[in-house]
C-alpha cells in the first residue's frame, strides 16, 4: 500500500493545519501519525488502532484529533493550536493485518511567528 501525504505548511503559532494521507488500498487496519523534529527520533503522534480506539501524546491532546474516511481511503490529522515545537515532518503510517507497515514519505509543518 503507498501513501501519500499532504496539507503541510507554514503557520503561525496558535494557527491551524489539516494533514492529509491518501492510501492506495484500504485503511480498516491500524493507522497513525508521527512526527520527526531536527535531531529527533520519530514519535507517535495520534494513532486509531485496530479495534477504533484512538490514543495520542500527551503534549497533544485536546489540539490535534485523527481520522478517517474509509470510502476516501484517507486519514486526516486536524492540527489545532499549533505551538512552535510541533514543528517536524509529519509521515502518516497504516499497518495492513499481515502485520506489515507502510508509511508515507512526509510533509513538513513549520510552526513560527
């Protein structure tokens, strides 16, 4: 499955952002989004696992919310209050039921005044 990833951007802080990912096939499995800042590791972002239950990180919670449209093949990330240190780049990830992991090649988001 490939995915693309859109919607990144420049924003002030405080602004708002929606993250696209298109896949090529179905996205009924499990499907998140992480973030690599500058001299980072990747972390999780927002995930909907397997059985609907959305989790996200702590320093995220209450502005950014994960979705989807199945019949889109799409995922969404909705970025709200956005804070310089979210700057990154933002790879959207779905893991198919074999167990196999398919990410997108990224789309940065730049958070500054």
């Amino acid at each position: 499955v490939q995915l693309q990833a859109s919607g990144g951007g420049s924003v002030q802080p405080g602004g708002s952002l929606r993250l696209s990912c298109t896949a090529s096939g179905n996205i009924l499995n499990s499907i998140g989004w992480y973030r690599q800042a500058p001299g980072k590791q990747r972390e999780l972002v927002a995930r909907i696992t397997a059985d609907r239950t959305a989790n996200y990180a702590d320093s995220v919670k209450g502005r950014f919310t994960i979705s989807r449209d199945i019949r889109k093949n799409t995922m969404y990330l909705q970025m709200n209050s956005l804070k310089p240190e979210d700057t990154a780049v933002y790879y959207c990830n779905l893991v198919q039921r074999n167990g196999i992991s398919n990410w997108g090649k990224g789309t940065q988001v730049t958070v500054s005044s």
